[in-house]
C-alpha cells in the first residue's frame, strides 16, 4: 500500500486526479481508513474544485477523528461556499 506521506506529495506536486486515485486505493484496501486518509482525500477535490467531494471527506475524516485537520478545512470551505455560491448546497 502507498504511504500517505507519498501521495500528499503527489498532491502537492499538483496531480489531484492521481491522488484521488491513489486515495481512493488506499481508503477501499485500509482495514481502518485514517482521518487523515479522507482529510487528504477532501484537499484533493478541493484543489479540483469540486466543493461537495470535499466536504463530503472532510466529514468522513471528522467522524473518525473529530479534532481532524478537516474539522478546520470543512470550515473553511463552508465560508468560502456561503460567500462564494449559497446555491452550490442544492446541486
């Protein structure tokens, strides 16, 4: 299995469909997926702008580990969609 240091590099590297991909890998193989593994995951639809995935995992990860960095990420994009789009929630 790929270590999650290595495919936040790859998402850092810029390649968010590879580390959707890899993620993805990694959460359906994962006896007990990570909060950080979903956290991740949310930060690379993100990045795609697809605000729902993202929200969608940060969630996950906060139902693992509610003091997840994704409790601070879900914030976040929850101000940005408010400022941004209040339609965005009814797609």
């Amino acid at each position: 299995m790929i270590d999650l240091d290595a495919i936040e590099a790859v998402l850092r590297d810029g390649d968010a469909d590879e580390a959707i991909r890899l993620l993805q890998y990694h959460i359906n193989v994962s006896k007990a997926p990570s909060d950080r593994a979903y956290y991740l995951l949310g930060n690379a639809f993100r990045k795609k702008g697809d605000w729902q995935g993202a929200i969608n995992n940060y969630l996950e990860a906060m139902a693992i580990n509610p003091e997840s960095p994704a409790k601070n990420a879900y914030a976040i994009a929850n101000d940005i969609l408010d400022f941004y789009n209040k339609d965005m929630y009814n797609q």
